[in-house]
C-alpha cells in the first residue's frame, strides 16, 4: 500500500520571533514540523540548536523532524531524541558510524535519519538502509534556505525506491531543497514520500491551506486520493 505523503514545513522559513506561533499555524494541517540545526561548521549558517527545541517541544505536539547540520552528530543526535524529537536526521558526510548512531537514536526513543547532501553519491549508503526510518535527499547544497530544486538529484530518490521496494523496507524517502507547488510532483513520481518545504508554505498567507494543497499534489502523484 503506498503511503501517505509526509508534509514538514522548514521552521527555518518562519518568523523566529514568533516561533511558537508560527508552528501553531500548521498544527492540525501538517504532519511534521521540520527543524534545520546548522552549527557553521558543517554548514556555512548557523540556526536554532538544543535549547530552542526543548523549549519549543513544550508549546506544541506537532511531531519534530530534526535536521542536523552539524559536525559530530554521535556527540549531539542522542540529545535531540531525548528532547522528545520523533525523527532525527543525521548527513553520512559528517558521521563515520551511522548504523552504530542510528541505534542510539532508537534506543533513545526516536526514528534514525540519514540525510545524503547535493555532492554525495548515495550508492554507498544504501546497504544500511535496513538500519535506518527515513533517507533524506538534499535536493539543493545543505545549509541555506531559498535555493532552487535541482531536479537532477532526484535519480538519488528513484535509487533509494528501488531499493525499499526490493528489500520491502518501512523507510520514507525525504526530500528537502526548493520543494513547492511546481516541483513536489516530480519529487513524488520519483519515490519520495516525505518532504520539506521552507517558503512555500510559511511565505504564504495561509501556511496551513499551503500545507493541504501541497499534500494534495504529492498524493496525486502517488497514487493516493485525498
């Protein structure tokens, strides 16, 4: 049976004064709430980090999709799961165990991301896809928002379906990067099934009605009626 789409609006596309109250916005429209942590390390920006989640994980309980750009995520993931995070995504490029931390984050009590960045073949990771929730795609260069799609990184989504479909594995396929309106379809006929969307939903003046309209193109893509 082929999923329902995943919709997780990037609160990095939000106004950070009024955080709280721009996650209130999606609640009830979205299924995630999609939290880019950079730490100007492994990415050249830095954004939002342990304390902010903490904090927020109390005014709402919309589920968190954590997003680590960072160096040494062994040292900082478990943390995030603890926080009460559903999933925790991890880059391949900044981990040298990502099964080993994989576990970590389950026994923590949240799902294992591994998250493959713009330049990143994603042939050598997909032997640990049995280890792992969910496999997000960049589909731009990690570490800024209001990039443009490059539809040339989606082979990586239609490499990552088949081999779920042939290994008949329970893991979303995440996409990330200039997803909107006019380019969630293709990220859906691909074989992505879960995705984040920055400014096409928090720069609307309805993010939630952006949300549905959202899921509802993606869903058509897959199969699925709404």
């Amino acid at each position: 049976m082929t999923p329902s789409p995943i919709i997780a609006p990037s609160i990095l596309a939000s106004d950070f004064s009024r955080l709280a109250e721009e996650v209130h916005a999606i609640e009830g429209a979205a299924d995630w709430a999609h939290v880019d942590v950079m730490d100007n390390h492994f990415v050249p920006n830095l954004t939002l980090g342990l304390p902010i989640v903490q904090s927020l994980r109390k005014a709402t309980t919309i589920p968190f999709d954590v997003h680590l750009m960072i160096t040494d995520p062994e040292r900082w993931a478990p943390g995030y799961a603890e926080a009460g995070a559903y999933n925790v995504t991890f880059h391949a490029e900044a981990c040298d165990d990502p099964v080993g931390l994989a576990k970590t984050l389950r026994a923590a009590g949240a799902k294992a991301g591994l998250a493959i960045d713009r330049d990143t073949p994603v042939e050598p990771y997909l032997e640990l896809l049995p280890y792992l929730d969910t496999v997000l795609i960049m589909t731009i260069k990690a570490g800024f928002g209001g990039q443009k799609f490059l539809p040339e990184m989606l082979d990586k989504v239609r490499d990552v379906r088949r081999r779920v479909e042939v290994g008949h594995l329970d893991v979303r396929i995440e996409v990330d990067g200039g997803i909107a309106a006019d380019t969630i379809e293709q990220a859906a006929e691909a074989g992505a099934d879960a995705f984040v969307a920055g400014t096409a939903v928090y720069g609307m003046s309805d993010p939630a009605e952006a949300v549905r309209k959202l899921r509802a193109l993606a869903a058509n893509r897959m199969g699925n009626s709404m």
